[in-house]
C-alpha cells in the first residue's frame, strides 16, 4: 500500500477502533503530512527512513523555530502511525525509540466562584437561544466534561430525574457525569421550552440535546464563541474556553474537600496523575491566601 493509503487507512483507525476526536485526527494528519513533505524533500521514502533519519527531523523542526508543545505533537503522531504500521505488518518499528521533547507543565486558569456565578447569570433566559446558553453553561460547570462530549450528548444520554447524565469520553470510554440542582432545572426548561422551538428548524427526528438556530446539533466552535460571548457580558476579563470550565470544575470541587480520585473518576482521566495537577493549583490559591492573610507572611 502506498503512503497516502496507509495514512487513510490510519485515520480510520483511529476513528473507529480508538475513538479520537475529530480534531485530535485532524492534528495528526497535519503532522503525518509535514513528515511525508520532508521526506520528499530527502528523496525517502516516508514509510520505510534510514536510521537516524527521525532525530534529523526533529532536528529540523527546532532549527526552524517550532515550539517544543508542536514537536512533542508530531513526535507522538509519527510514533502512533509506526506503531500501528509496525503491528498491521509485524516489521520493525522505526519509531520505537523515538522520545519527545519535555514540556513545561503549566497550571490550569480556572475561576472564581464569583466570576462563575457571573457566567452563569449572562444569558438572557427569556430567549430560546439564550434558554440553551445559560443550561450549556451550568451543564459544563456542573459535570466537568469537555466540549467534544457535551455537543455529543443526545437526548437519551441526559437523565434529569436521576440527575445525571451519559456521555462517551475519549477512547470511547463511557462515565456518567452527575448535575447540580441548578444544572438540572435550565436544562430542563430548555428541553421544555427552548429546544422544541429550535428543532422545529432542523431536520425529523433530531436526537442532538444541543440545537443551533437552524435546528441541528451544535458544534463546539459554535460553543466557545457563545462562551467568549457570555464572558464579554459578564464582563470577565479574561479569555475563557470550555476547557477553563473543566478546569474550574475540578479545582472547586478539590477546593471544598473533593477526594482526587472521585474527581478523576468524574473528569474521565485514565491516569491519576494527569488529574493530579488541580493538587498544585489549590496549593497555590492556598499560598496566595496565607500571603494575604498571615501578618508575617
């Protein structure tokens, strides 16, 4: 099979049997293509690199000025592909010993309980589009889950008597989120009121529990420009994405005596040590507080 062959038959892969996102898919096509275009450029052959060959591509990035987070992105979707290939073909992986670069680990924005309680209030509830913002923005604060499920969400998925919902995390691993009281009551005035007016738009027998104006399920661009919308009026002045909810969820809970491991469970992470880096942030606020507060600090 040729390049561009295995490449298609890669993606698929990834779609089907490892459930990645369309944008992580996405990512690593752009990848995969940069590497194929060096290669020509070298005259190989970009399934079968002489060795030593990956160090010089990745030595080529660097002196070209890509930043380390690009690098590492590429590094572990030439690993991914090779080892894939290595498996369908049961050659040597090429790509074995490939190491990518080490990041800096930055701490996560998240906000205030007061700046949430300002989100949460800009939506103008009256509205059917506003209605659909405002249980949007308590549903992602309430659960924690990221855009990409939220906009998956059908209206089997959300169970508002039990209080909690389904939803398919990457990997296509499946967890349940829970909702507050809050979150319950919007969307539940949504489905009501709101929804059955923007389905009235779209095609029969819409399942997505997020319609846009023209009756279709919403996508998650369409979820952080109605976020920078509502931050705007919130008059929060700072850039705010679905993922500073996520971010925002967690390190609340943690804040008000969360276990860590419930809030992995809850986050969907498949390693406690991802979930571990909320930890530094609320030792963090907790150094700012004893700053301000202590009169020899």
């Amino acid at each position: 099979m040729s390049w561009r062959e295995q490449t298609d038959a890669f993606f698929n892969y990834l779609t089907d049997s490892r459930g990645y996102s369309t944008h992580t898919k996405n990512g690593y096509r752009t990848d995969l293509t940069h590497y194929a275009d060096f290669c020509r450029r070298q005259d190989v052959d970009p399934m079968y690199p002489p060795r030593g060959f990956f160090r010089g591509y990745l030595s080529y990035l660097a002196e070209c000025g890509y930043a380390k987070r690009t690098i590492a992105r590429r590094t572990a979707a030439l690993r991914s592909f090779f080892r894939y290939l290595a498996r369908l073909t049961d050659e040597e992986n090429p790509a074995e010993r490939l190491h990518s670069p080490k990041l800096q680990r930055t701490l996560p924005n998240f906000l205030s309980e007061e700046q949430v309680h300002a989100l949460l209030q800009a939506p103008d509830i009256k509205t059917p589009l506003g209605l659909r913002d405002a249980a949007i923005l308590e549903l992602l604060y309430s659960t924690g889950c990221r855009v990409s499920e939220l906009v998956a969400l059908n209206i089997e998925d959300i169970n508002l008597s039990a209080g909690c919902a389904r939803v398919m995390g990457k990997g296509r691993r499946e967890r349940v989120v829970l909702l507050g009281e809050p979150a319950v009551a919007v969307t539940g005035q949504y489905l009501e009121s709101a929804r059955p007016r923007l389905a009235q738009n779209g095609p029969d027998g819409q399942r997505a529990l997020f319609l846009n104006r023209f009756g279709t399920r919403l996508t998650d661009r369409s979820v952080r420009r109605l976020i920078d919308k509502h931050a705007r009026k919130a008059a929060l002045k700072m850039h705010i994405s679905p993922h500073t909810l996520r971010h925002t969820f967690a390190t609340h809970l943690l804040e008000h005596g969360a276990d860590l491991r419930s809030v992995q469970e809850l986050l969907g992470h498949a390693s406690l040590s991802t979930t571990q880096i909320y930890t530094h942030v609320t030792r963090r606020r907790l150094y700012e507080e004893y700053k301000s507060a202590h009169p020899r600090a």
